[in-house]
C-alpha cells in the first residue's frame, strides 16, 4: 500500500466513525419526532413503537453484516451505501409521506426505517 492509499483509508476509517456519531444523533431526532409523527398521522402509541424499533434492529444487523465483509468492499464503499440509504430515509419521511394518507403514512415510516439503517 502506498503513502496516498494509506492516507485516503486513514480518512475513510475516521470518517466512518464520525459517521456513527451523526447516525446516534439522527437516532435521538427521530425518537424526539416520533410524538410530532404520532398526531401529525394519527398513530397508535403500538405503530410509534415499531416506527422506532424497524431503525434499531436493521442498524445492528448492518453493523454486523458489515463488520464481515467491510475488509473486502471497502469504506468508500460502505459510505456510500449509508449516505444512499440515509437520502432515501430523508426523503421518504420529509417529502413522500406527509402527503400520503395516515395508514399509507404508517408503512412509508416504517419502511423508511428500515431502509434507514
């Protein structure tokens, strides 16, 4: 490996920690958002609760599956794939379902979560 691969995982590697810390915020805004949500889509405190739990259990799986293979697909790779899947979240929650109707509204968060990870 040379000087400016080094450099360039270096940069990767503390970028994907810095990454981890905007996602444990993007965790504490959601759950603040989850009420906001409940009366804005008329969900039950049940729906609020697997809203909030389809983005846990996805990220630690991710975690895992990631920590398998992120030798072989790179960190670039995996940032990538997290900035993609982030877009897609804010997307899907900020634009897509607040015009949907509630029990649509429901199954975008959720999925969104999901993709979230």
């Amino acid at each position: 490996m040379n000087s400016n691969q080094n450099i360039n995982s270096k940069w990767l590697f503390k970028a994907s920690f810095i990454a981890l810390i905007a996602t444990s915020f993007a965790f504490v805004t959601r759950f603040a958002v989850l009420a906001d949500w409940g009366r804005q889509f008329n969900l039950s405190s049940t729906q609020m609760g697997e809203i909030g739990g389809a983005g846990v259990w996805p990220f630690a799986i991710s975690i895992i599956l990631f920590s398998l293979v992120i030798d072989r697909i790179g960190y670039g790779t995996a940032m990538v794939f997290a900035f993609v899947c982030h877009m897609t979240y804010g997307l899907m929650a900020v634009f897509w379902a607040p015009n949907a109707n509630p029990e649509q509204a429901y199954a975008i968060l959720f999925w969104a979560s999901v993709i979230w990870l």
